[in-house]
C-alpha cells in the first residue's frame, strides 16, 4: 500500500516537473517566441575574416537548423 502511494506520488511530482518543461508559445504582447534567436549574428561570424570553410559550414547549418525549429514552433501555435 505505502509502495503504491509512493508510486502516485512520484507520478505525480514527474508530471508537475515536465509541465513546466512545456516550451512558451508566442507573448500576447508582441507576438514574438522568446526562446527563437535570429540567425544573422550566427551569419555574420561565418562572414568574418579568418573563418575557415569548416567553421562556416558548422554555423550556415546551425543557422539553418534555428531556422527550421523556428518553422516548426510557429506551425506548432498556429
């Protein structure tokens, strides 16, 4: 019985802890996601003299891949 309240217990406590790990939807205020982050200074570093093609190929693809989660949240709220 102690195991089985225990168990409840714990469920519980887990999902009041993932709730809170919901990721935000757009501010009424501004419309905008807060946890989004423009891609033009990860851009911008890659333009930068001295970047090898190796470094600006990793930040052209970390750009497009901010990009495309970005994509995916907007589909997600609409």
């Amino acid at each position: 019985m102690t195991a089985g309240i225990a168990g409840r217990m714990a469920g519980a406590a887990l999902v009041v802890a993932l709730a809170g790990c919901a990721a935000p939807g757009p501010t009424p205020a501004t419309g905008a996601y807060p946890r989004l982050v423009p891609v033009e200074p990860i851009l911008d570093r890659a333009a930068e003299p001295g970047a090898t093609a190796a470094e600006t190929e990793a930040l052209e693809s970390r750009a497009a891949a901010l990009r495309a989660r970005a994509a995916a949240l907007r589909a997600r709220d609409i």
